[in-house]
C-alpha cells in the first residue's frame, strides 16, 4: 500500500485487539519518529504496552477500548503545526503496515512516567496505535472542494488553463485529499489558496485559543503535499 492509498482507507479507529505489534513494524514506525523530531524539531515518542492512559473514565466517553500503543505528540509551544504533520505523516505510515489510529485530543489520562516532557515542552495530544477491532468508516465530508479552496491567481496565469479560475489538476487533488485529513470533531476548519507561479498558501479559516486548528493544518498540509507532489508547488510561508 502506498501513502496515497492510505490517505483513501485510512479511518479512525477506536476499539482495539489485544494484539501486540510486530518488532519489525515497531522499528520502521521509530525511524520516522526520529527523523521527525530531529528535521522538525519536535519530540514525539511512542509508547507500548502501556493500557492506563486508555483505562480510565475518559476513554469509556470517548468509547475507546483495547488501546495499549500509542504516539504522546510533544513538542515546544508553538509547534502545533508541525505536531500535526509531523503525526500525520506516521499515522499513514502506521496504515501501510496494516495499523489503525486515532488523533486524541482529551479522552485519555496523562502518563508522565511512560514519557519525557522536557522544560518549554508540552503534550500536544495522543495517537492511539493498534491492530484494529475495524477498519473504521469514512465521517461524511462537512466540507466541499470549493468551500475549503480560493483562486488568487492574476488574470494572466488563469488564462493559461483551459478556461478560466479552472484549478490545475495537482491543486484539486491535493485539496480532495486534504478533505479526507482527520481534524478535531471533523470541523475542517482550513483554506488552500492558489498564487501565481504555482504559490500555495494554507490557513486555518478561523483561530481559536487552545483548539487544535494548528494541529489541523499541520495535518491537512501533509495530506497536501502527497496527493499534490511537492515537486508541482510551493508553500507560502507567512
């Protein structure tokens, strides 16, 4: 299975089977963890073998069941965006190897003792990691492709295409795969707007303090970059 055929069957998934991942898996999940958090500078860790964070009150509410692994997403203040990326990016891993996952915002119990949390550090959110008792379902899409994307390109550069404001085809499939990204209570609060020479802007559509639309976006810019090629565009960084 390819990444963009994990952005297609990739779902949440909260009920887990008491089936331990493969050392092998386990090895090729950490290599990418550390290159993360050495190119981003985050610090996410995986945690196994570990069933209190998901034992609790909190995760009967958020009906999660069986959860033994899964990725505590830390890093600096102010890292949200590269959390997301950063996590989004092992998640489809993580589905490639035949694993489920599901993005945790509040519905389990800290563990400091099973992970690091350095000074200046916070834990961003969890990802539950296993052997699904599903594979999940699709949550309907709340948004469309023209509701989540803007043409700001001259004049000039839109009559280059067939007719005009029609998008590049790179530009619709990221976007589409962008719409298939998990984002907190699924609100899909993000834009990608075209510039000219092939500039790609993305934003959150509002900013809440303390939500995860930061998060989101890192999550979403992964999703992007896949579908589009990062050979076709290039980000606007503000």
């Amino acid at each position: 299975m390819t990444i963009q055929e994990a952005i297609q069957v990739r779902h949440s998934v909260r009920q887990y089977k008491d089936i331990a991942i493969e050392a092998e898996k386990i090895a090729q999940l950490q290599a990418l963890i550390d290159e993360c958090n050495r190119e981003a500078g985050v610090h996410i860790q995986l945690v196994t073998n570990e069933p209190n964070a998901f034992s609790g009150g909190l995760a009967k509410y958020g009906k999660f069941s069986g959860v033994s692994n899964y990725l505590a997403m830390i890093g600096k203040k102010g890292s949200d965006e590269a959390i997301g990326y950063c996590g989004e990016k092992i998640v489809l891993l993580a589905q490639t190897l035949g694993l489920n996952s599901c993005w945790v915002g509040l519905t389990f119990r800290k563990q400091p003792d099973k992970y690091e949390i350095r000074e200046g550090e916070v834990l961003n959110s969890v990802i539950a990691l296993g052997y699904g008792a599903t594979q999940g379902v699709q949550h309907p899409q709340k948004k469309s492709f023209d509701d989540v994307a803007k043409d700001m390109r001259s004049l000039n550069e839109k009559m280059v295409n067939e007719q005009m404001s029609k998008y590049p085809g790179w530009f619709r499939a990221g976007v589409e795969a962008a719409l298939l990204a998990p984002t907190a209570v699924n609100q899909q609060k993000f834009l990608f707007v075209l510039h000219d020479n092939n500039r790609v802007e993305a934003k959150p559509n509002y900013l809440l303090i303390g939500s995860y639309v930061h998060t989101d976006l890192g999550i979403v810019k992964y999703h992007f970059e896949v579908a589009a090629g990062k050979e076709n565009f290039e980000w606007i960084t503000l």
